[in-house]
C-alpha cells in the first residue's frame, strides 16, 4: 500500500514538475545557442504570449561559416509563414527582412564568416518603414507595408525557416552555427538604444522576448552553451 | 467670400515655413512621383550655393537636387553615376564631370557645390573635401521661377520624371544661398556648427510640398 502510494506520489511530482519546466523562463546572459549540425529538424522555439503587434524590434547576435541562404529569425502566424523573417540570400549577398511576405533587401553589408554580428531590425506598422542595422551601422528607411498589424498566435524559431506556421523547414536554409541575445520589442528601438545593444551596455531588455528571461524549448540536438570568452 | 477664405488658406498652407531642424526627409521606395517640392521667391541669381547631407544605397544613376526653370530643366542639378564612382553638376543644361570623389553607401555624407556667372566654374565639396574646378558656363545668371525637387529629376519645368532617376534614402539640412560660400564656411556646414542659414533656402524654416510618399522623420542620432 505503501509502495502504492510513493509510486503515485513520483508521478504527481514528475507531472508537476513537467509543467513547471515548461513555464520557466531563464537567464540565458552568457550564453548561445549551438546549431552543430546541418538538419532540418533541429530548431529553439521562442514562447510569447504577445500577440497583435503594431511595431517590431528584433536584435540577435550570430555566428557561422555557412556560405549558403540561411534564416535567422523567424516569426510566423497562421496567416503568414513569413511574418517577421530575417534571412540571408547568398546569392545576391544581401540581408533579407520579410515583414507579412514583403521583402526589403539590404545589400553591401560586410556579413563575414566566423564573427558575431549584431543584426537588429525595426519595422513600424504606422509608417510601413523597415530599416536593418549591421553591427551597429543603419541602412536606408525601406518601405514594406502599413496599415495592419502582425496579428494571432504567433511561432517564433531559430535555427529553421518556416515555410508553414510552425513547420516547412529546408536543410539548405537552416542555421549552423551559433546565436546569441535574442530580444524582441513591441516598438522601434532609437538609435541610441540599438548603440547600447551593439556594444553590450546596459540596455531595456525586450518586452516580448527577453533574453535574460527566455521561455524557450529545444527540439532535436542544439546545445545550450557558454559563450566562449577571453582569458583575463 | 467663402471661396476667397479658402483659397487663403490652402495658399497659407503651402506657404507655412517649417523648422526641420534635426528632422531629415525619408524617400522610402522607389517611385516617379514621390518628391518634396520646393519654389522661392528669388528668381535672378549671379551666383549660388548648395549644401546637404544625404544617406542612400543606390548603385544605380540618382538625381540628389533638381533645379528647374522653364527654360532649362537641368538650371542646377546634382546628378550622381553611382554605378560609375562619377558624379555630374548641372549648370543651365551644361554638365561637369568629377570622378573619384568617393561617394560611400549606407553613410550620411556632406555636399555642397557652388557657382557663380561671373567665373562659370563649379565646385563640389564632399564630406568637407574640395574637388577640383571645372568650367560650366559663365554671363547669364540663374534667371527665371525657380521650382525644386528633392526625390526626383525634372526633364520639364515640374515635372518628366524617371523611376530610374528618383532618390531613395534619406536627406536633411539643405540649405542654398545666391553667393559663393567660402571653403570655411563649408567646413562649418560639413560639421555641422556655426554655419550661416542658406539666405534663399533655410532648413530652419523652410516652404514645401510632399508629393506622395516621402515622410519627416527625427534624425537617428548616436546616444549624446
């Protein structure tokens, strides 16, 4: 009976447990995501309640040597596969931001192999206005398309592109390599603000993704892992 | 009476000068409409000056300021063959050529260029660094109603314009004045301190009209 008991008690725990774990959020600072493995199944799902967005911030720092399109952000509704998609077409050597399947494309950035990139983009549903800036440097003020927001539940994943709401995934569009201080805001970052993530001071952490307090889950082998840092 | 109200007030509108300080132009996508355009009162000029900043990722041939009069509809334009490293001024419909001024994309540079009749040479200044300078043409002034436009390259008196020629990027603290700014002067424009207000366009207070889509948008200043 007692055995029984104990028995029942395990269960009751590890299902408390489960939910617990899938509720909480963590302290990612100093730490990536490692994408080690070319797949197209192995992708980190980013959990928001937010929804309905008027205006949108997303900053990231990556690092790869692929020589090939791959995506680096991808936000999808169950309107649009590409609803807030960052991406990179290697063909024509250009930065890609896909806001509600619109495209704006921004060429001549400096985008090397094995270096971290801070890559932050806004776009404004008032004015219709995406604008991306490479390591710190803005590029033009591009118009894509105004007058109605990103709404829905929406799916956040890094490290495959959606092709369909929460799936569709291309190996050869997937992200090997590593990503780092993902945040996501409901609003235009300033400038000075975007300075202060680029060069790592102190900074108002996203709002609808924070970083510092990220509800995530990991599908298939991406390791969370310490940042490499130099010796002191 | 009604009507002579209205026609006031819609000619008051257009009429209201606007202080754009720290507020720049945003020309969003490529279009062969969207312009902002500018008219002055000033119609006889012996001798003029341009200065403005500008930030653009076109590689392609772009107008940056398009001065037109009836008679000539290249009266005064800055006329940039990316594609080439080229740039060309306009003079009364008579061009000159300058290479290697290294025009940079995705960056805000300075330019400003002048002339004057008596003289008919034209120099540009970029990002505070002379060109050299070249003869246009030289006895007759800038004579005439003067119509401006900023996005777009006028083949006509207002209007002519080409998708393929039009501005896309941001522009801000245009000034003109009707003399020759002395290199100093410049240098004080390209800094951005100290300068004169241009005395026939003031950025500080200026007339226009936004045609289609063109925005005023606050500066992205660095963090002070």
């Amino acid at each position: 009976m007692l055995i029984l008991f104990f028995n029942q008690m395990k269960v009751l725990l590890l299902l408390l447990m489960t939910t617990a774990c899938a509720a909480l959020t963590q302290d990612l600072s100093g730490k990536m995501f490692t994408f080690p493995l070319e797949t197209n199944s192995a992708y980190v799902k980013f959990n928001t309640s937010g929804r309905d967005f008027n205006a949108i911030t997303v900053c990231h720092r990556s690092f790869t040597d692929l020589k090939r399109d791959h995506g680096l952000f991808s936000l999808s509704t169950p309107n649009n596969a590409n609803d807030f998609l960052i991406f990179w077409d290697n063909t024509n050597k250009e930065m890609e931001a896909h806001i509600k399947n619109k495209k704006a494309e921004y060429g001549g950035r400096d985008y090397k192999p094995n270096t971290w990139h801070s890559i932050c983009t806004t776009w404004d549903g008032t004015t219709g206005l995406t604008q991306l800036w490479f390591n710190g440097q803005p590029s033009i003020r591009k118009f894509t398309n105004s007058g109605s927001s990103i709404g829905g539940p929406v799916n956040i994943i890094v490290g495959q592109e959606q092709d369909s709401h929460g799936g569709g995934f291309d190996i050869k569009q997937s992200l090997v390599g590593m990503m780092s201080d993902v945040h996501m805001w409901d609003y235009v970052l300033s400038a000075c603000e975007i300075q202060n993530y680029v060069d790592e001071r102190n900074f108002t952490p996203g709002n609808v993704l924070n970083w510092r307090a990220l509800d995530y889950q990991i599908v298939d082998k991406v390791l969370l892992e310490h940042k490499v840092t130099v010796c002191y | 009476y009604q009507m002579l109200l209205l026609l006031l007030l819609v000619a008051s509108c257009a009429a209201i000068p606007q202080n754009l300080s720290e507020k720049m132009f945003t020309f969003p996508q490529e279009t062969n409409t969207a312009h902002v355009r500018l008219t002055t009162s000033r119609q006889n000029l012996p001798a003029v000056t341009v200065c403005f900043r500008f930030f653009t990722d076109l590689k392609r041939a772009h107008s940056l300021f398009s001065l037109a009069l009836p008679s000539f509809d290249n009266a005064f334009l800055f006329y940039n063959l990316a594609s080439l490293d080229s740039f060309q001024m306009w003079v009364r419909n008579t061009a000159a050529n300058f290479e290697g001024l290294d025009f940079k994309l995705n960056k805000w540079q300075s330019v400003c260029a002048t002339w004057d009749a008596a003289s008919g040479l034209v120099q540009l200044w970029v990002d505070g660094k002379p060109s050299s300078r070249k003869f246009t043409n030289s006895g007759s002034n800038i004579n005439g109603p003067i119509i401006i436009a900023l996005g777009q390259e006028q083949d006509s008196h207002g209007g002519g314009f080409d998708v393929k020629q039009s501005f896309v990027g941001m522009m801000s603290d245009l000034h003109m004045w009707d003399y020759k700014l002395s290199p100093c002067e410049i240098q004080k424009y390209t800094n951005g301190r100290g300068y004169a207000k241009g005395n026939v366009l003031n950025w500080n207070s200026l007339e226009f009209q936004i045609v289609g889509r063109v925005l005023i948008e606050n500066k992205q200043n660095a963090c002070q």
